[in-house]
C-alpha cells in the first residue's frame, strides 16, 4: 500500500502503511446491519409519521 510523502519521516509513513494495512483487515468482511439502511429507516419514519397524523385526527391507532 503506497503512502504519500506529506513531509514525514520513513517511520511514520510506515506506521500509516501499516495502520491502513490493518484497517483494510478489520473490515475487510464488514456489512452494515440491516436495520441501519436508509430504507428499512425510512419505512419506520413514514410509519411513525402516519401513527402521528392519525393521534391528531383522533383516528384509531393500528398497530
């Protein structure tokens, strides 16, 4: 992995080489779960905002 020179030393970009190395490592298999994906987020907002407008109609809830 080739770090740019931004004026450091041999050794610190070395220790970036290497911390980018075991970063790539780390989450290298990583998903993000699914119930943080916009859209599964989305649906519970439209959700709640449909529960709200029907409490201010004096609608029944249903659940």
């Amino acid at each position: 992995m080739r770090v740019p020179n931004a004026g450091q030393d041999l050794i610190e970009r070395r220790i970036v080489r290497e911390g980018k190395a075991i970063a790539e490592t780390m989450l290298a298999d990583f998903a993000d779960p699914s119930g943080l994906q916009l859209s599964g987020l989305w649906r519970q907002l439209r959700t709640l905002g449909a529960r709200f407008s029907a409490l201010l109609r004096g609608a029944p809830i249903r659940s």
